[in-house]
C-alpha cells in the first residue's frame, strides 16, 4: 500500500496535537489559497481537482486489507487494556439518530455520556452527544457545563440530498441552537461523477456557516465510504474534504451498509498523517457505525497508534460514532475492576 504524499505537495513543517480540535481557524480564501498551492491549480475547477486527485498514489486493496488484518492479530496486557476502555469511553460520540427520538431520550443519554458508570467516579465521560437538529437545545440543556459536547447531524443527512442552500440553512439551525460539532455529509452522487468542484465548495460553504456569527462549531466531514466503491476513492474524497477545511473525517452516516471497516479507517488514517506532513495541518479522524464491542474498537486504537502515532490517541484527533459500543466497554471495565460480568440492563440506556 502506498504511502507516498504526492509530489506537487509544498513539503512544510508538521505540527504536533496541541490538544485542540482545530488549532488553526484558515477562513475561506486561505483554504482556497492551500489547495490551489497544494493541487499546483489556478482554477479549482473540476478539470483541475480531476487532475489532482486522479494522480493520488494508488492503494493496493490487497495490501490494505493485509494491513488491517495484521493489525486486529495485536494482543495487549491487561494493564493496557484498562487504559485503552477508559480511552474509548473518552472518544466515543454517543449516537441517537432514529426518527422515534424523545427529549426524554436525549436527556438520557446525556446523563450517561457525563457518567458513563455512575457508582465509579474514576470513570471517564464521553466526548459528545450527536442528535438531529430538532434535538439539539435539549442535548445543550441537559450537558452544559460538563464539558461533553453536543454534535449534530447536518446537511440533509444522511441522503445529502438537498441543495446547497436547504444544506447551509440546516447547519445555521444547528449552529444557532448550540451545536459545539457539526457532522456533514458530502453529496456522494456528485463526487462519483466526477463534480469535485461542487463538493469542495459545498464543505467550504458549510464550514463558514460553523463559524458565522460569532460561533466556533467544528466540523467533520461523513464521506459515507459504503458508498465510494474503491479504496482510491476514499484517499480522495478525504484528501480533497481536508483541502476544503475539514476538522475531521469521518467514514459513514451509519446508516448503510458497510459502515466503519477497519481497512477503510487505516486508508483515511494514512491520509491524515501523509496532509498533515505536507501542510502541517492536523485532522481528526471518526470511523462510526457498525463498531459495537470493544474488541473492535481496540483494534482501531492499535491501528492509530501504529500509521499515525500517539498524536492521535485522544478524543480531539479520534472519535468512534456509535450508539451501543459503550454499553460493552463498560461491561469490559466492570470485568477488569470485578472479576465479574453485570448483566447488559445495567449499563442499557433505555
């Protein structure tokens, strides 16, 4: 599998995680500066983004595949292990996405994401709580002041199927109502034919409405990976969502199938380490869906720490989108601290 960043990138100075999610805050005309200095373009058109992205280093499926295998072989200690729960806990962006959510849901969730184990106060709380829209002013309600943040689903999700300005307006009624994150998804249909310009200006656009007003919302793009068929485009799509701005690249709404893979993570984890050696910019990473025990999730903790470092092993740079993962990381935990398994009703939400 290559790992080569491709030569028409400015080779610059990496930057080390500083512990925040965008450390810097590039506005629209110097995104468009970086990309037309990284893609060597004057004009982002879809001729030039086709270029550009066409001559990524290919990826060897084979390899790839071979990569993440090897890495879910790797066994840790026990020691190691209680580290690695207490850090999935803290990456995991508890989910409620279904068309029968409650505001006595949401208020449940809440509670459980500040304190995932209410008889340990050792244990850690989730990273954030992620709602539909229309849910986002009872998640803000239920978790101010605990530091866990509330992100929402935006931009006609999952579909992406609206236009541009139904898109924004989405993101504005998130944002408004104090969404700290913003989950976006690309228009899959306009990035397989081809229409790289369209999507580009979409994230852009959507990035600036995170910012306006005054607000600071981040963003991370849902390239939906099910459904870009290839591993080349999934390297692409993610290349060309880190040029448009985004905080973080995520895999899948969660709502087809295949969701989160671990190959497909491992892709989108080199492209992050390969944008940020070439730009010194540090983008997170958010496989979701699909990632139900933490046996799974280990194995993407192992596959961070080995392509993109220990920069990486922390909820600002790594979060795991999933609604019934934590209930088994804490079953997990409750065995390491016991000796004992508690029954799932315990740790069940509804």
């Amino acid at each position: 599998m290559s790992t080569t960043t491709p030569s028409s990138v400015p080779a610059t100075d990496a930057s080390p995680g500083t512990g925040s999610v965008n450390p810097s805050d590039p506005s629209a005309d110097e995104i468009a500066t970086l990309a037309r200095a990284v893609t060597g373009a004057v004009d982002l058109d879809d001729a030039a983004w086709r270029r550009y992205l066409h001559g990524l280093p290919g990826v060897d499926r084979v390899g790839a595949d071979a990569r993440a295998a090897t890495l879910g072989t790797r066994s840790i200690k026990t020691t190691s292990k209680a580290w690695a729960l207490d850090t999935i806990i803290r990456m995991v962006d508890l989910t409620t996405l279904e068309g029968a959510d409650t505001a006595g849901k949401v208020r449940s969730l809440a509670a459980k994401a500040v304190r995932p184990e209410p008889d340990d106060p050792s244990c850690p709380s989730a990273a954030a709580v992620c709602v539909y829209n229309d849910l986002v002013p009872v998640a803000v309600e239920a978790l101010a002041g605990t530091g866990v943040k509330v992100a929402a689903v935006s931009t006609a999700f999952p579909s992406g199927r609206a236009s541009r300005a139904v898109r924004l307006a989405d993101t504005a009624d998130a944002v408004q109502a104090g969404a700290d994150e913003i989950d976006m998804v690309i228009d899959r249909g306009a990035f397989l034919s081809g229409r790289y310009a369209q999507v580009f200006d979409d994230i852009v656009a959507v990035r600036e409405a995170c910012h306006a007003d005054g607000r600071d919302a981040h963003l991370k793009v849902i390239l939906e990976t099910g459904e870009l068929v290839t591993y080349d485009n999934v390297r692409r799509a993610s290349w060309l969502a880190m040029l448009a701005g985004a905080d973080f690249i995520k895999t899948s709404t969660g709502k087809i199938s295949p969701a989160a893979t671990l190959p497909v993570t491992v892709v989108m984890l080199e492209a992050v380490r390969d944008f940020r050696a070439a730009t010194g910019r540090q983008v997170g990473v958010k496989p979701a869906g699909g990632i139900r025990t933490s046996k799974d999730a280990i194995k993407y903790l192992v596959a961070v720490n080995e392509t993109v470092g220990e920069d990486w092993l922390d909820p600002d740079w790594f979060r795991f989108g999933a609604s019934s993962l934590l209930n088994d990381v804490l079953m997990q935990r409750q065995k390491l601290s016991t000796g004992a398994y508690s029954g799932p009703d315990y740790v069940t939400v509804d």
